[in-house]
C-alpha cells in the first residue's frame, strides 16, 4: 500500500499497469475495489499506468468527521498530492458519480494538471439546499442504509456490492454529505480548455445538467446513455469503448 498526507489526511493509493498516467476515481461509498471489481483495471492496466485513489472517508484513507475537512479543494488537493508523490506532472482522470463531482472540482482547481477529463454521472452544479437522498438513510444506521442502496442499486444489488455497503464508514460519509459548501462550476465552463469526455446516462437525474454543460464547454465530446439510471450507466461495456475512443485522441501524458 502506499499512502501520502494532505493537511494531516491520509490518501491511500495504488498504481497498475504501464503507460500514460490515468487516474480513476471512485463513487460514494466505493473504494478502489470498484474499479477491479467492474473490469476497468484488467480491461485498461495493458496500456495506461493506473493510479486508483481511495478518496478521503472511503476505503484506506482517512476518515476525518469534520464535515470541513471534505471541502472541494481538499479533495482536489488529495489527488495532487499522490500525483506529487509519482513525480507526475501531467495526467488523464476518469471518475464516475462522486469521482466526477471529485473531477469538476478539479477543472476548477487544478486543471493544469491533467491532460484530460473523463466525467461520467455528474453534472458540475449541485444545490446545498438540497440534502443527499441518502443522508437520512446513514444517520439512521447500517440497516436502514443497507435497504436504502438495495433500492438503489435494483438489479444490480449482489452480494459484492452488499459487502461493499457494509464495510462503508457511515459517521465519515454523514460529515461528507452534511457539508453545505456552495460549490458550482458553470462560472468557468466557457474557459475550461481541457478536453472532456461527459457521459450520462438517460434516466440519471443528473443528465439535463450534464447535458448543458458539454454544450458550453469549448472542448467536449457527450455521450448520452439511453434508458440506463446512475447506477445502470457505469456498465463497463458500455463505457469502456468511448472512454478508449476519446483517449486515443489525446497524445500521451
């Protein structure tokens, strides 16, 4: 395992495969597991060096429970640091639903350092007025919260993704989704020149918001995932070919 701190925080990360650098970052309540359990690191470690980050309150990494401690830049500042910690100057990010809002963070604070971005069930704005539809269900225990992402997950609900719940850090994710920072990103939309690559799928709430961004980014490519909710649009074999496609474009980091 390695591991390096930001302001006191521990990130655990690790690194596979050979090639331009390509950060994967996870969803809420995941770890770097996610990323091998899903098929990404074996179908993408033969032709890029894979940096998976267990982002702060999640996996091996620290689990502050000041909800201050989760502002945007922080966590922005998490993957700079293990990027610091490789000598990399440079890198390509993939993150899907918490790892894209992880992502919009960056094109506001540390877009220099990327090459490309890869947003998947995100859009870049979100309302603090509006609490997590699964913060209730986390304050309430493990039980109410298991039944919670069984409903979520639908379909998908395996016994895997069942243990993933149950080794989450419930008080670290209650501080994580009670912070109310105003965070938006539509203000530098128009400046971001960093190509990205948005996809979504078409019963994902997020969509419309996703949507209305690629169409102000200057350079975006969108792809709509039809009839796929938040959770059916992270499926491998649908993703992986536009996320090879739109990286084949980008010379090497």
């Amino acid at each position: 395992m390695s591991y390096v701190e930001n302001q006191g925080v521990g990130i655990h990360y690790t690194v596979e495969g050979e090639g331009p650098p390509l950060v994967l970052m996870h969803g809420l309540g995941q770890s770097i597991d996610m990323w091998r359990r899903s098929g990404y690191v074996e179908a993408l470690r033969g032709d890029f060096r894979l940096i998976l980050i267990d982002s702060r309150g999640h996996g091996a990494s620290s689990r502050p429970r000041d909800p201050k401690a989760y502002r945007m830049a922080l966590r922005v500042g998490d993957v700079v640091a293990v990027l610091n910690d490789l000598d990399i100057s440079e890198a390509h990010y993939l993150g899907y639903s918490m790892g894209a809002w992880i992502g919009w963070g960056i094109a506001k604070y540390a877009p220099e350092r990327f090459r490309s971005l890869i947003l998947g069930g995100r859009a870049p704005a979100e309302d603090p007025r509006k609490g997590h539809p699964l913060l209730e269900s986390l304050k309430s225990g493990m039980e109410t919260t298991l039944a919670a992402a069984k409903s979520v997950y639908g379909s998908g609900w395996t016994p895997q993704v069942k243990a993933m719940v149950l080794a989450m850090d419930l008080e670290a994710l209650v501080a994580l989704l009670s912070l109310r920072e105003r965070v938006g990103y539509e203000d530098m939309l128009p400046t971001l020149t960093v190509p990205c690559l948005i996809y979504v799928g078409e019963a994902d709430g997020y969509y419309s918001g996703a949507k209305k961004a690629s169409e102000v980014l200057p350079n975006a490519t969108f792809v709509s995932l039809p009839g796929l909710d938040h959770v059916q649009a992270a499926r491998i074999d649908l993703v992986l070919p536009h996320v090879r496609e739109f990286l084949a474009e980008m010379s090497p980091a």
